[in-house]
C-alpha cells in the first residue's frame, strides 16, 4: 500500500485522478495536533532579580565540569535589565507595529543607543550583532559562489558543444602546449584542508546566536508584547515580568511560574 499526504482535499482528488492507473485509492481526513508548553516567570521584578542570582547560583554548580558551557542564565538578566530600560523611558512603544524581523532590528538599534552601566548588556548584545553580521556576510557568499559555479557550469557546457572541424586539423589527439604545463599541483581545492566550507560555517553562526535568540532577545519582545496594551505598561512589568524562560524551570520556584498552552492543528488528506 502507497500511502501520499496532501494539505487540501483539491490537490488529494487531484493526485487520485492522476494516479487512478495505479489502482483504487481512498482519501481519508487525518488530524494533526501538536501541543506544547511555554513557561513565564511571572513574579515582582525584585524578586526576579534575586530569582535570577540564585539559578546563576545553581546553573554554576551544575555546569562545573564544561567551562565553555554558556551561561543562560546571564542572558536573562540581560533581558531583564534591558525591559527595565524599555519600559521606563517608554522606548517599547517604538517596536510596535513591525514584522519580527524589524522588532529584531529596532530592538538592536534602541539597545545601542542606551547607556547602561551594567558592562553585560552591550557586551552581550554587541556579541550578537557581530554573530548576526557575521552569518549575514556568510549566507551572501553562498549565494555569489552559487552563482559563480551556475556561470561556470554554463561555460563549460559551451565549451563542449559541437563546432566543425576540418580533416586537416584533427592531426593528433595528445594534450595542447598549454595543457602539457598545466599540472595537479595547479589545482587547488576551493576550501582549505582544515576550514568549513561556507554552507557549514553559516549554521555554526546560527547555532551561536539561537541561545542568545532564545534566552535574550525573544524575552524581551515577549514581555514587550504582553504588556505593553496595559494602561501602566511600567507598573505592569514591575508587578509581574512575565519573563520567558526557555527550558530551565528547575532553576526557578515554580509557584511563581505563568505557563502558556500553544495548539497548533493541522489536517491532511
């Protein structure tokens, strides 16, 4: 039995129809659900703080043995203090408005024009602007030597393609003058020996930024987000953070937890 998932009923009629030489087919309606768990510190900001200290703590001990074990923790402070700034000088209201993408970038250009006398903050978000840059000029030259070796695939395919000889020209068939000098020691692989090709370098990059993502810059645009329609924006972050986590909740006292259910439902045919 052949068994082919469609997203709409259209296109699973019309791949009956297409196939109907292969035998009968039945289209059944399947269900998808997938559920998962977001979790908010969602407790006075002082407390946050002396929260945050106290799993830095703890985060410490457990990671003794892996020196180059990054330090979560740090960047939720980073965030923390940085929301702090937002909402106090009304800052926030500038990240309305956008698609995730110009949030990011506005966010950026906020933080870099603020002063903070905590030294992590700029240091913290000048490593991910730098990460960023980095990826960015490594996923464009993907794409030029992408385009380079298209352009150098159609050369080749004209320097094959047929052309008329005369009788008289066709004397012999060892190498050209030129190709006699050309040796393998002239041909050099484009990466060296001991460096990631760029494909591979562009997702290293990634892989550095998603913790930096993910525990500083996502946790700001979600408290952000969550109370800035309040009518005091500042007192609604001072009386609850609503701080996002990620997946380090042994860290912290759970009662002090705001957890958020996502359902996300998909049908196939």
């Amino acid at each position: 039995m052949i068994e082919i998932e469609f997203d709409s009923m259209e296109d699973a009629a019309e791949a009956v129809k297409e196939l109907s030489y292969l035998g009968k087919a039945r289209i059944d309606k399947r269900i998808h659900q997938d559920v998962s768990r977001k979790l908010f510190l969602n407790s006075t900001y002082e407390k946050a703080l002396d929260q945050l200290k106290n799993a830095e703590k703890i985060f410490e001990e457990e990671n003794l043995d892996d020196e180059n074990d990054e330090n979560l923790v740090e960047y939720l402070y980073v965030a923390l203090t940085v929301l702090k700034k937002l909402f106090e000088n009304g800052k926030f209201r500038e990240l309305d408005n956008k698609d995730p993408i110009e949030v990011e970038k506005k966010l950026l250009e906020i933080v870099s024009e603020m002063d903070f006398n905590d030294t992590k903050v700029t240091l913290r978000f000048g490593e991910y602007e730098k990460l960023k840059k980095e990826a960015n000029e490594l996923y464009e030259n993907m794409i030029n030597l992408s385009i380079e070796k298209s352009n150098q695939d159609e050369d080749v395919e004209e320097s094959y393609s047929p052309v008329s000889v005369k009788p008289d020209e066709v004397r012999h068939s060892g190498p050209s003058k030129e190709e006699e000098s050309f040796s393998e020691d002239d041909i050099t692989s484009e990466d060296d020996s001991d460096s990631l090709p760029p494909g591979a370098k562009y997702f290293n990059k990634l892989f550095e930024m998603s913790s930096l993502k993910q525990y500083m810059i996502s946790p700001i645009i979600e408290s952000v987000f969550f109370h800035r329609d309040s009518e005091d924006p500042y007192s609604c972050f001072i009386d609850g953070v609503y701080l996002d986590i990620g997946k380090l909740p042994d860290l912290f006292e759970a009662s002090d937890f705001r957890i958020r259910l996502m359902s996300n439902i998909h049908i196939t045919y």
